[in-house]
C-alpha cells in the first residue's frame, strides 16, 4: 500500500487499526511527503504546547492530556501548502479530521469510529 518501508516505519506509534488509514492517504501523496509526528509522550505534548504558547511554533498544539498524538490517534506531515490542501480534501471525504480547518493543516486526526 505504501510506497516505501521508510513510509511504513513513520507509522509506528499510530494505532493498529488507523495505520491503514494513515498509509491510504501517503500512499496517495507526492514524493516530497514525509510524516513528522505520530505518538507522542505526555511530556513531548506538554513541550509543544509550552512552545506553541511562548510563541515558538507556527502551528497549534493541544495542551497535554488532550492530544489525539497522544493516543496514537494523530499524524503531522510536511509538504507543500497546495499538496496539504489536495491531501486534507480527500481526508476528509474519507471521513477523517484535518487540522487545516483549524489553522493546522500539518495535523490529520483518525475518522470518527463507529
């Protein structure tokens, strides 16, 4: 599904059910992609959030305890400003939360479960 091993390997950390979710949307994206986060500790969350709130950081974070990174249930990526757009359109058909409503467009959140 993935275009490389390298791809798969950014995964980890995703819960087991979202990671199909995860490499559907990379596997639709254009070569320069690259996951940046996935699972993150309470203590990485809180040192984002703490830099997000001094001003050291362009994109949002969530105060620690209420980040889906946290769950596993998240994943950032880098690309460009048009392939995030492409990117967050099609997540979104398929259901899932893209931060770029949001003011976050790195951020993609795992769909709703039923």
């Amino acid at each position: 599904m993935l275009r490389s091993s390298a791809s798969a390997r950014s995964l980890y950390g995703l819960q087991r059910w979202f990671i199909p979710w995860a490499a559907a949307l990379l596997a639709q994206a254009s070569s320069g992609t690259r996951v940046t986060s996935t699972r993150r500790s309470y203590a990485d969350q809180a040192r984002l959030y703490r830099r997000y709130l001094a001003g050291q950081s362009q994109y949002p974070a969530a105060p620690p305890g209420q980040s889906k990174h946290e769950r596993g249930l998240a994943f950032d990526i880098v690309t460009s400003d048009e392939e995030l757009r492409r990117l967050g359109g099609l997540w979104e058909s398929w259901g899932g939360i893209w931060g770029g409503r949001g003011g976050d467009p790195i951020h993609f959140e795992a769909p709703q479960r039923a």
